[in-house]
C-alpha cells in the first residue's frame, strides 16, 4: 500500500456489518479450536514425558491440559 493510500474502513449498510460480524466469529471460532487443539496435544505430550503407556492415562492428561485454559 502506497503513502498515498487510504484505507475505506466504513461498513455502511446492515449487509456490510453482518458480514462483519460473521467474520469476527469465525475468526473467534478458529482461534478456540487451536487453543483447544494445543492444549490436547500439550496434554499427550506431558503424559508422553511422564512415561505414560496406556491410552486412558494420556486421554487424561489431555483432559486436565483443556480444563485448565484459561477462561
């Protein structure tokens, strides 16, 4: 973008905000499911490290890992 350049930033129209809004969500929604994502894997790997050998021990480390994200 050139010096010259000014950003039209203005929703005008219900349409134009709707849109808006929907994006904003979506972007919400896909930022929860890395944080959700990371924390399952931060879960397997600290069972993984704990030497951890059944499924149900990691499964519950992963769960421990999603219940202490923060709100």
């Amino acid at each position: 973008m050139s010096g010259d350049a000014i950003a039209n930033y203005r929703l005008e129209s219900p349409a134009d905000l709707q849109t808006y809004l929907d994006l904003l969500l979506a972007e919400q929604s896909a930022i929860e499911r890395a944080r959700f994502m990371t924390a399952v894997i931060r879960g397997a790997e600290a069972a993984i490290l704990e030497e951890a050998q059944d499924h149900v021990r990691i499964e519950q480390r992963e769960l421990e890992a999603v219940i202490s994200l923060p709100k």
